[in-house]
C-alpha cells in the first residue's frame, strides 16, 4: 500500500478543475457546453505584452533569474503599489513567484506552524483549506452568508480568535462571491489583529476588476500597525489576461520576505524570464486595456443578474467585483447534485458551491459572450422548470 505524507493525503482536489474537466469532456463528443465554470477572462492578452515577451525571447532573455524575481520587475511593482495602493515597499520586500496562488502557498508554508490556526471566511477560494493543511496549520472558518453580505464582521472575528490564531486571510473582492471590503470594513478588521497581533495575508488578485465603484482599499494602507502585519499578494494574471503566464508576487515585512525568499530558492527558483519581461511593460502601461475589460465584464454582469432575476427560486448578493455570480439553489435542491445535472441534462457548467465551503450554493461565471449568458441562463431557467 502507498505510505504518502499524511498532509498531501489528506488533500481535497479541485472541485473547479473536476467540473471543467468533465465541460471538457462533453464538449469534444460534440455537445454545446454553456461553460459557466471559467475562473480566468476570456480575453486574450493584450498585443503590447505579448510583444514583449517575443522581444525577451529574441534578445536572449532565457536564462535563470534571481529566485525572487528581476529588479527591474520589483521595482515596477513597488512602484505600482505605490501608485495604485499608496504603499511603500522596497524592491528587496517583493517576491515574484509562479502566479497569485503559488504565493499564497509560499507565505502560509513560511508563517503557519504546526496547530496555528488560520482565519478566513467561508465561502472561501477552494485552495486556502489546503495550503493551511500542507502546513501542518489548522482551518477556522467564518462562515458568513446574506445577513453579513458574505463578509467577516468585527464581532464575528473575535469570536474566532484564540490564543492560537496566527493569521488571518482576506480575498477582496472575493472568489466565489464577487463581493469587496470597504475602507471602514477593513479598518475595523485591522484594528482587531493589530490589537492581538494577527498575521494578515490580502489577497488582491481580482483588484483590478471592480465595477460599482473606482475606490479600492488595501488593508495594509490603513497605518503602519497593519501595514507591519499584513502581506498583501496580487499578480497579473486576471487584470492583463496573463493567466498563462504565470506571474504573481507578494509584498511584506522585510523579515517575513526573506524567509519566503529562502522557501522559493529550494522550490521553484525564478518564475519564467519570459514572463517576467512581459510584466514589466504590463504594469507600466497605461489603463487602457484593464478599463475596457472590465466595462465589458460590468455589462456581462448586469446581463447575467437580469436573466437570473427571472428565476424566483434563485438568489444573490450582487457582486462588486471578479467575475463571478454566486447563486443560492436551496430552494431547487442540493447544489452539488444540481451542478452536475445541470451539466449532464441542460449542457451548462457550474462549479458547486461545496468546494468553497458554502454546498447551497453554485458559482456562475460571466467570462464568457453575452450571447452565451444569455443561451446559459435561459437553459438553467428552463431545466429548473422542468
């Protein structure tokens, strides 16, 4: 019998990966799939970026990087924090590594011992459960739902706590829910790990994406208490199309950076030199393209919370940000029943909401044509009323 090391053993899959897989599936014996599951844009990536990597590739670039990242990118970085965050960081307190996810991994490995407990909401992005088991760490999760708007409150946090807490996460805007912390919601989530010393990881990888408002929040920008406490993480994969290319990056503490400089030396050494090139005319460029992403994805939205509003038995708290719908199917039966019928019986992709610790749910995705939000949600209704 294989012995495998009990972390890894005790590892869910990817529900998200699982139902793509099986969209896939019945989409090469020729079926129409209404893939509703995508958690990457449907855009190509801008022709300015692409160029730069050609360029990379024909002036030699291929060679290894330093581990953390190319100076010119972490500057490009610090300067976008600064920009855009009103965060000062220095370069040497910013760690490029192989996309958002694989900092995530890299700084809940550095900081999570064995038995810290680690905060977050539910529902949750369905990879924080298992980086905090990989680490031998312990999941405490909030569960929140329409009462709360899908957020943490003070109130609920600190009945969470305990003397064990090392640290709290926080995904704004939010895969599965597309909902966003305000300045004052963040602010009275700091004042909380400030006072018992709380480690806070914000996940902002979809902050570029927002349609209801041009105000974002970073919580490390609310003072220096929290600053010195927070690790903020981001990349470029959903506001430049890049997801492919794999480029993320986390900023923080120069002592907590270092030893995720130390982690990613033995792991994965440098993310791709190509890549790296890219991003850097990425970052620097103008908005020009994130702004006409995300105005067609807010049109996407309003599109597919129209078609959803003529289905009584279906809900929603109506997302501020990322391109998700998260739809309550209580009311229709069990959600993870249901996703798979639907995929099954009207051809059109959900991911469950169970994944993400919230079963009554599933998750829509509005990557994808008005024309196929429309033929999707239309066979939904219809599949409900059968």
């Amino acid at each position: 019998m294989l012995r495998v090391n009990r972390r890894v053993k005790d590892m869910l899959g990817s529900t998200t990966l699982a139902i793509t897989a099986r969209a896939k599936e019945l989409q090469a014996q020729g079926l129409d799939v209404v893939n509703f599951g995508a958690g990457e844009p449907d855009f190509d990536t801008p022709d300015f970026i692409k160029q730069a990597g050609i360029r990379a590739i024909e002036k030699g670039m291929t060679k290894y990087t330093p581990s953390i990242g190319t100076l010119e990118l972490r500057e490009a970085i610090a300067a976008k924090f600064q920009k855009d965050n009103a965060l000062v960081y220095k370069p040497n307190q910013i760690v490029v590594s192989c996309g958002a996810k694989h900092a995530l991994f890299n700084i809940v490995q550095v900081l999570v011992d064995d038995g810290d407990e680690v905060v977050f909401q539910s529902p949750y992005w369905v990879s924080y459960p298992e980086m905090v088991k990989a680490a031998g760490g312990k999941s405490v999760v909030i569960a929140t739902g329409a009462a709360t708007g899908f957020k943490i409150t003070p109130d609920l946090l600190k009945k969470h706590l305990s003397p064990r807490t090392k640290l709290l996460i926080i995904n704004s805007p939010s895969n599965p829910t597309g909902v966003m912390y305000t300045k004052e919601e963040l602010a009275s989530l700091a004042e909380i790990c400030v006072a018992h010393k709380i480690y806070v990881i914000s996940d902002e990888i979809y902050e570029k994406l927002i349609y209801d408002t041009t105000v974002f929040t970073s919580i490390a920008s609310l003072g220096k208490d929290i600053y010195d406490l927070t690790i903020t993480v981001n990349g470029v994969s959903k506001a430049y199309a890049m997801t492919g290319w794999r480029i993320g990056y986390a900023a923080g503490p120069q002592e907590i950076m270092e030893y995720i400089k130390k982690y990613q030396d033995h792991s994965t050494s440098n993310p791709a030199s190509i890549s790296q090139a890219a991003a850097v005319d990425a970052l620097k460029a103008t908005s020009e393209s994130i702004d006409k992403m995300r105005q067609t994805f807010k049109k996407r939205r309003d599109l597919m919370l129209q078609c959803l509003d003529k289905i009584p038995l279906l809900s929603y708290i109506r997302p501020q940000g990322a391109f998700y719908v998260f739809c309550d199917f209580s009311k229709v039966g069990d959600a993870t029943q249901v996703s798979k019928r639907i995929l099954d019986e009207a051809l059109v992709a959900g991911i469950p909401g169970d994944g993400f610790g919230a079963p009554e749910y599933i998750r829509f995705s509005f990557a994808t044509s008005e024309a196929r939000i429309q033929e999707g949600i239309g066979r939904v209704a219809k599949w409900i009323v059968k």
